[in-house]
C-alpha cells in the first residue's frame, strides 16, 4: 500500500494550533489594552475630599518617625482606587514641602511606604525626581509619579496628566 506523502491530519491540526496560538495572543493585546484604557480612564477621575485631606497630612511632618500614620494614608490611597492594584504602577508622590529652609520637597514612596522631606538640591529617589520640577512649579497640591506618566492633582481634586 503507498504511503501518503503528505500528513494531512497533522497538517491541519499544527494549523489550528497556530491558528489558535495567534488568536490567544490577539485577545492577550486587546485584553491589555482595555485594561490600560479603564486604568488611565480611573486615574483621570477627580480625587475625592477624603483622599486630598489624608494626603495633605504628609506635609505635617511627623509621619518621617509614625509608621502607623503612613499605613493610614495608605489606606487612604487604597480606598480611593479600590478597582485597582496600584503597586508597581504608583511610585509614589511629591509635594512643595510647607516646613521650611531648607526642605524644599517631601515624599511619600510606595514601594518601601517611607515619607521623606528632601533639601534643595537633595536627589529624590528612583523616578520620583522627576515629579519634582512639577511640584516646584506650583499650581498643584501634589503629583503622583506613576511609571510612564505623572498625574498632577489640583486643590480641588482635579487631574492633569504629564506623560513621560
């Protein structure tokens, strides 16, 4: 009996995988995309009275040495955006820092939750210097430093977004 010289069934199931493979990486792009799209439509809402207030509390500075008032500011940060996780996008936030010569800028950095007032001239840590010409500047009560893009907050909750 001869053999076929073409593997028919193979053929078309490797196809169907391939084909299969493309679709899931297709629907993995759109699904990432979406979900890039509703964050930044979220991150765009207006700051509710409750989060301004907590995060005005940074400039008292006794949260530097009071763990457990930086955890309630985090939670603060965490009921406003309950949808979503925040960590690895939010860096954290930079401020004017109303305490007087010689601090300029204060902090208050996700990853390791540490509030920091920095000096005039003193670098920022990671990618939060580069909030800091941004909360210099004025206008703002403070900038959250995202990766890719910061988000300047008005005293009255507003956003404005600064891509990077």
């Amino acid at each position: 009996m001869p053999k076929p010289m073409l593997k028919q069934p193979q053929t078309q199931t490797q196809s169907s995988s391939i084909l299969s493979a493309t679709q899931k990486r297709e629907n993995k792009q759109q699904t990432t995309q979406i979900d890039k799209m509703k964050l930044d439509r979220l991150l765009r809402k207006p700051r509710s009275k409750e989060y301004m207030e907590a995060l005005h509390k940074l400039d008292a500075g006794g949260h530097t040495h009071n763990q457990q008032l930086v955890n309630e500011i985090i939670d603060a940060i965490r009921n406003e955006f309950p949808e979503v996780e925040l960590q690895g996008v939010l860096l954290g936030y930079v401020s004017i820092c109303y305490l007087g010569k010689p601090y300029e800028v204060h902090t208050l950095d996700m990853g390791g939750q540490i509030v920091e007032h920095y000096k005039s001239g003193q670098p920022l840590p990671g990618e939060l210097e580069k909030a800091r010409s941004l909360a210099l500047r004025g206008g703002y009560d403070f900038i959250e430093v995202y990766v890719g893009s910061c988000r300047c907050i008005s005293a009255n909750g507003a956003v404005s977004v600064v891509s990077l």
